[in-house]
C-alpha cells in the first residue's frame, strides 16, 4: 500500500494494491499494518460505518463536527467515481484555510484518512457513486456542522460540465469566514488534544 501525508496537517492518501482477472478486481481500502506505520497508532475503534449513494453532480460537504465528541474519518469510494476535498476548518491549525483534492474511484481504491476536525467535501463524478466511511464515533445531528462549498475564499475547483445538486443544508451553510466569526469552528489545538487521547486510548 502507497501512503502519501497531504499537505492538510494530519491528514493522508492511502493507495493500496488491485488485483484483477477475468472476474473483476480485489483491493483492501484499509489496512492496520500501514495505517499503523503512516501514523504510529491502529486506526480508532470504529462507532460507526455509513455509507452514501450519489449521482453525478451530487456535492457534498463542506462538513465536520463540533468539539467535544468530533469524529475522524476513513473515507473510500466502493462504486463509480468522486473527486474529494480535505478542507483544514480548525481554526490556529498551521494549515487553516487550505484545501486539497484527491480523486477516488472503485478502480483505484484510494482511501483518505481525516483527522479530528477536518472538513470534508465531495463531487460525484459518475451515477450511482458509493462512498464509505469509518468513523470514530456515532452521528450526532446537534454535533454536525458545515461550510459553504462555493465559499471563494476556498477556493475549491470542481469540474466543469456537471449540474451541481446541493442539499438545502449546504445552499444555505456559511462561509468559512462568517463561521469563524460565528465561533462555529472547531480549535485546532482542541481537535489535536482529542486525537491524542483518542490515541491514547487505543493504545
């Protein structure tokens, strides 16, 4: 498995190996021993696995969840074909403000693991596309928060040609800027102090 850190502090690609044949194809999206060496902890004990089903054009996010009980994220895409975005939200983070994106597809496998407090956005780029994620905990509607997805101040490129479908929570979420002023942002030095004792804990 290739694991490449993203420029988003705390955050990695992890690409594994595809077998394929006659019958199709076989991949492991997730696997302990290299998540473990990539960042020096097995990966959270899993509260939650949920899964999404878009059409082309679908956005979703920007989301994260607030402080106390924020989740961290291990996210691949099991059909079709999306372009996803880690979005840095925490406010004092060394990267805040800064988005990259990494495209994820069944034919690649490629997973993202997004730390406590991280925003998190994709794009369907084909029908009937599949995400997956593994979460550190459960979901808790007052906990959920979000980001505008078109906010320049983002700057987030999403591909031309596709007839963008937002939910009304998305149209409607604020800017980065009017949700830090708002105080709905998460602190960086909080998220990175429930990582450590989410780390601590399954040590």
């Amino acid at each position: 498995m290739k694991v490449r850190e993203l420029g988003i502090s705390g955050a990695y690609e992890f690409t594994p190996q595809v077998f394929g044949d006659d019958r199709g194809a076989f991949s492991s999206p997730f696997q302990e021993q290299a998540f473990g060496e990539a960042l020096g902890r097995p990966l959270f004990p899993v509260a939650q696995a949920s899964s999404s089903r878009s059409r082309r054009g679908v956005v979703r996010g920007v989301h994260f969840t607030a402080l106390p009980g924020s989740m961290a994220k291990y996210v691949y895409c099991a059909s079709g074909r999306a372009l996803d975005f880690v979005v840095d939200v925490r406010v004092g983070s060394p990267t805040f403000g800064r988005a990259e994106a990494v495209e994820l597809s069944a034919t690649e496998f490629t997973a993202l693991y997004l730390p406590i407090g991280v925003g998190h956005l994709f794009v369907a780029l084909e029908d009937d596309t599949v995400m997956v994620y593994l979460l550190s905990a459960g979901y808790v509607a007052e906990k959920e928060r979000a980001v505008h997805p078109l906010d320049p101040q983002l700057g987030l490129v999403i591909p031309d040609g596709l007839d963008l479908v937002l939910s009304e929570r998305d149209r409607n979420a604020p800017t980065l800027a009017a949700a830090a002023a708002d105080g709905l942002l998460p602190d960086y030095a909080a998220c990175r102090a429930a990582e450590l004792a989410m780390e601590n804990t399954d040590a």
